[in-house]
C-alpha cells in the first residue's frame, strides 16, 4: 500500500474567498463614507457666507486642496474595491480549476489501487505517471496566475489608497499628479506592445530626480537596455477591454514590500511637473512607478522621497544588480569605453558647478556643468565621453540661453569637471 497518493500533491491554493469578499464590502463601505465626508466637506466651504475677509480666502484655498486630497482617496477606494473583487472572483476560479485537477489525480489513485504488484513491476503504471506529470504541470500553471493576480491585486491595492505627502508652500506641488487620458493610455499601450524600437529621448522638470532619469538615459544607450526598459511595463485593460493602468515591476524597488520578490506598481498618472510633462512617455511611467515606491512620494523632506540620490540607486532598482560609484580620480578611459562596448548604462555626476568648453554638435562650446548632478555617459571612444543632461539642454556659460542636451569632453576634462562615475550592469 502507498504512503502518498497522486492526489496529495494537489492542495487548495492560499486564500479564503469568503474573507476577500467581506473585505471588498468594508472597502465599499469605506468608499461610500469617503464620498459622504467629501460632500459634506465641500458643503461647510460655502456654509458661512458672513465670513469674510482674509482668514476666509486662506481657508478657502487650503479647503480645496484637502477636498482634492479626499477626492483622491474617495476614488482610489472605488478602484480598491474593484480589484478585490476582481481578484475574489479570479480566485474562485482557479480554485475550481485545482479541484478539477485533485479529481483527476483522485481517479488516477484509484486506477493505480487497481493495479496488481506484477502490473506495476511491469510498467504498467507508466501512462498513469505521464498524466500526473501532465496534471503537475497544469497545476503549477494555476498557482503562478494566483500569484500574479495576487501582485495585481496589491499593486492596485497600493496605488489606489495611496495619497503623496502634500508639502505646503508650492503654487503647484511637485507631489501634483495627473490622470492620463485615455488617447494616453492607448498611445502609451500601443508602444510597449509594439515590436518597433523606442526613443527614451527625455526631459526633466522640476523634480530633482536626475539620478534616476540619468540612469533611464543610460540603460537607453543601447537596444537590449532600451527592450529592458520597456519589458518592465505590462499593459493592463479593464473588464471592456480598455486599457486603464500599467503595471511597473522594478526588479529591486525601494521601500519592496515583498523582499524576496520583485514589486509590481500600479501606474494611471503623471507628474504633472516631472519628465516629458508636456508629452508623456515611457520614462514618465518610470518615474511615477520609481516615486511611488517612496513613503514621501517625490517629497524629499517627509520621511525621504525620490527627489535626490545616487544614480547607483537607481540603476539598482532598474536593473536588480548592485553597482557603486568609481571615483573620477580613478578614471580608466579602457575600463569605461570596454562597459559602453558591452551595453552597460554609464552615469556621471557632479559635486561643484563649473564651466567647461565642450564640443556641442561638433562645434566648441563654452557650458555650464551643474553642481550635485548626475548625467548619463551616451559614448566613449580613445580621446573622450559623450555626456548627456537629463534636462535635455545645456545652459551657455555667461548666458541665459541654452544649447543641446548632448556634448564631447576629453578624459582629463572629465576628471576635472566630474566627482564620480557609475557602471551598471547589463539588464
């Protein structure tokens, strides 16, 4: 007699639907209690028409900014709400799926009890055996989606309930975001399932997050970074088939809730201040993903935020391989152009501003070389590096005016110019 069955190696996967269905009902709940609490907000704006004055004005404006705040979070737990759902009914199915397969191997246990000992000493298991493996594969089929679905589910879960640490004082904070409007979302969708190569070509805006995008400008330098990048991005469509989101995996994000995994994130807007602002792209995606994974958002001042830090961070999370910064006083023009030859992103950056004539388009210029900044290294040959801004320009030395984003410096120049510089490695 066996002391295993085939149908022991089939358990029900993790999760109770039923407690996923109340927690989809506290989550409405919670919703329609938002949406009261916001009304009732906007009502107590207009509810003292005898209070005039400047106290009024500032309360009127500071009032608003918390009504979109609550509108925020009033829409997020509609969408949280959804997504268990969802996820509830997933479940559900692949539980059913599990305990098709347990039946399966439950028949197949009792075609094997059948079997006298001369049988199964002759191989006359061997078809029950290639079943079970058939059954084992398909099982494991259903665990993975489970899994995804659970990633899914808390990607939304941390996108949908989440709102960034409002810092006051901005006109418009950098913490503002905007919803991508749906000709976005297709144009967006319709590039990361495309087959035709992509221009990471970028400009930053007001968040100080040049190590980041420096290290996006970097991984872009060559086609298999360029294809990484755009492999982090998953398209994800609602129940009608319309796209409505994206989910960034970050293979080592910070602030990872699950540590010994990648971290998926839920992305359906923009800062508004951030990379190509005026144009969305890919790198825009990145960006709200990267911030997202940060307690402060963008915030740098309120328990930390993606404003500020070292592109070997970044290229960290974009890549999941560990790198450090090289000192420029330990510049090897071998080594750099020997990890540009390889497709490895480069990063450059600064400690004190300076001026530095350049080759701009071929043509000598005089440029500003910004203090605490990082750029990317786009070329390496014998003599030099070619260096790029993340702004997409170069200020004129002495002026207000501006040139390319792109420029040529010798090797001794960038020793000079630069503090350090970082190799990553191949995605």
């Amino acid at each position: 007699m066996r002391v295993w069955s085939y149908a022991s190696y089939f358990p029900d996967c993790d999760g109770d639907p039923a407690a996923i269905w109340e927690y989809s009902i506290a989550l409405d709940e919670w919703h329609n209690a938002l949406l009261e609490a916001r009304d009732s907000f906007w009502a107590a704006r207009t509810s003292y028409p005898q209070w005039q004055g400047e106290s009024q004005q500032a309360f009127e404006e500071q009032s608003l900014k918390e009504y979109r705040l609550l509108d925020v979070l009033e829409e997020g737990s509609a969408k949280a709400g959804g997504a268990v759902r969802d996820y509830h009914d997933a479940l559900n199915s692949r539980l059913r799926v599990i305990r098709s397969i347990r039946a399966d191997a439950e028949n197949l246990d009792t075609i094997y009890d059948s079997l006298s000992w001369a049988e199964i000493l002759g191989g006359g298991d061997a078809h029950l055996e290639s079943q079970f493996k058939s059954l084992k594969d398909y099982y494991k089929e259903q665990l993975d989606k489970v899994a995804q679905y659970q990633a899914e589910c808390a990607a939304v879960l941390r996108e949908a309930l989440r709102i960034e640490p409002f810092v006051p004082g901005d006109d418009v904070p950098l913490s503002e975001k905007k919803a991508l409007k749906q000709e976005q979302l297709d144009a967006l969708a319709a590039i990361i399932e495309s087959d035709d190569d992509y221009d990471f070509s970028l400009a930053q805006g007001e968040i100080g997050d040049c190590y980041f995008l420096s290290s996006v400008l970097a991984l872009a330098q060559s086609k298999s970074g360029r294809d990484h990048l755009r492999s982090l991005i998953k398209v994800h469509r609602n129940s009608a088939g319309q796209v409505d989101g994206f989910y960034v995996t970050l293979p080592a994000a910070p602030g990872d809730p699950n540590p010994f995994g990648t971290d998926a994130v839920f992305v359906t807007d923009v800062y508004m201040q951030g990379t190509s602002s005026s144009a969305p792209g890919l790198d825009s995606l990145l960006e709200s993903a990267y911030a997202q994974c940060y307690t402060g958002g963008v915030n740098q001042w309120y328990k930390g935020g993606a404003q500020a830090g070292l592109s070997a961070q970044a290229l960290y999370a974009l890549t999941g391989h560990l790198c450090v910064p090289t000192s420029t006083l330990m510049t090897s023009p071998a080594n750099i152009q020997q990890a540009y030859a390889a497709e490895r992103p480069i990063t450059a950056e600064t400690f004190l501003e300076s001026e530095a004539t350049v080759l701009v388009d071929g043509a000598e210029q005089t440029i500003t070389i910004t203090d605490m900044h990082a750029y990317a290294i786009t070329g390496a040959d014998d003599q030099g590096v070619y260096i790029t801004n993340p702004w997409g320009r170069n200020g004129i030395a002495n002026s207000r005016e501006s040139t390319g984003g792109e420029f040529y410096m010798t090797y001794d120049q960038f020793n000079k110019h630069f503090v350090s510089y970082t190799i990553g490695s191949s995605s």
